[in-house]
C-alpha cells in the first residue's frame, strides 16, 4: 500500500474527513512507522494492548519521571494501532471495538494517574473525565445511528487529553501545586468541547 492508499482509507474509514495540516503531519509519521511494524510482524492488536499495559504501569509510578515516557507510549502505541491496520489491510469491525475499548481503558488509567498527583482537585478530575467519556460515547452512538461523519474536532480530543496530562506530570516535579491548575484548565476546556459536539450533533441530525 502506498502513502496515497492509505490516507485515502484513513478518510473513507472517517467520514471522509480531510487530510491537511497536523492530521496530514501525524498520518505520514504513522505511514512510515506501519511500515516498519509491518516489516518486523508486529500486529495492530498487539499495539493496542502494549497501550493499556503502559498506561497500567504509569499508575503507580505517577509521581516519579518514569511516568512521562510511559505515558507517551501509550498515546503513541494508541494513536499507530489503527495506522498499522490499515496498512496492513486488516481493520474491521471487531478491531474497532477493540480499541475503542482500550481507549476507554486507557483514559481511566490516566485519570487515575492524574488523581495520584493532584489528589486535592479530585471532583474537578473525575468531572472531566466524565465529560470526555460522555462525549466519546456521543460520537459513537451518533455513528451507531448512521451518523458515520467524524464530527466537529472538538478543543479536548484524545491527544489534546493527553497533553494536559503531561503538562500536569512535568510541573508536579516543579511544584506541587501547578498540577491543580492544569486539571482546572482541562475541566474548563473539556466543558467547551461537549458543547461543541452536542451543537455539532444537533446541526447535523
């Protein structure tokens, strides 16, 4: 398969989603590494579940550096399983839930990650991450209803999700305190992304 086969599928796999600017960026880096996955037999399934493992292992290590690379990984193996199926032209249905699945998974390892370093802002936490559950369940049961569009890209998307958490395990090792405001931060901006979808849902039923 070559580079335009793939994102030509990535689309038609996306609601026909355009492929321009940081999304073209990031799917040529996940073309080259399918590639090489491919290359040395690794299997999509087995990078989906590499995701949960490291997220898993960050949990306990919160408080220390090793939980920054770990948490990178696992948004990393999370972001290439999908690039690696279709590559290898074996996504499906089943492989779909599957990693939505371990996305959930995933995302609960890193709120509890979260919460290990910023235990004070504990409803402020558990609120967004409720939120950013909801509005994945908004997309897919919108998709489930014959909605196949991927919808508006919200302000709190899976990376965005990520990032705060990053941001939030480098300045726990400065300060303390600065972890509260980052879980503040994404409370705020994960409130703007559901109104963002449920408008975009409204619009488009």
């Amino acid at each position: 398969m070559n580079r335009a086969d793939f994102f030509a599928r990535w689309s038609s796999l996306h609601g026909g989603a355009p492929i321009t600017g940081v999304v073209k960026g990031w799917l040529s880096l996940s073309f080259r590494f399918a590639q090489f996955f491919t290359r040395i037999r690794l299997t999509p399934n087995a990078l989906t579940f590499g995701g949960i493992v490291f997220a898993a292992a960050a949990w306990p290590l919160a408080t220390t550096w090793w939980a920054l690379p770990l948490v990178m990984f696992a948004l990393f193996a999370d972001g290439l399983d999908g690039s690696l199926a279709i590559y290898g032209g074996v996504d499906s249905i089943r492989g779909a839930l599957i990693d939505s699945f371990a996305d959930r998974v995933t995302e609960a390892f890193f709120f509890l990650v979260f919460y290990r370093i910023a235990p004070t802002v504990a409803s402020a936490l558990f609120l967004a991450w409720i939120l950013s559950f909801t509005q994945e369940y908004i997309r897919a049961r919108a998709g489930g209803l014959g909605n196949k569009s991927t919808g508006v890209v919200t302000l709190s998307e899976r990376p965005v999700r990520v990032i705060f958490l990053l941001v939030a395990l480098t300045s726990f090792h400065i300060n303390r305190t600065l972890p509260e405001v980052s879980a503040y931060i994404w409370l705020a901006v994960q409130v703007i992304a559901i109104s963002q979808l449920v408008r975009y849902q409204r619009q488009s039923i």
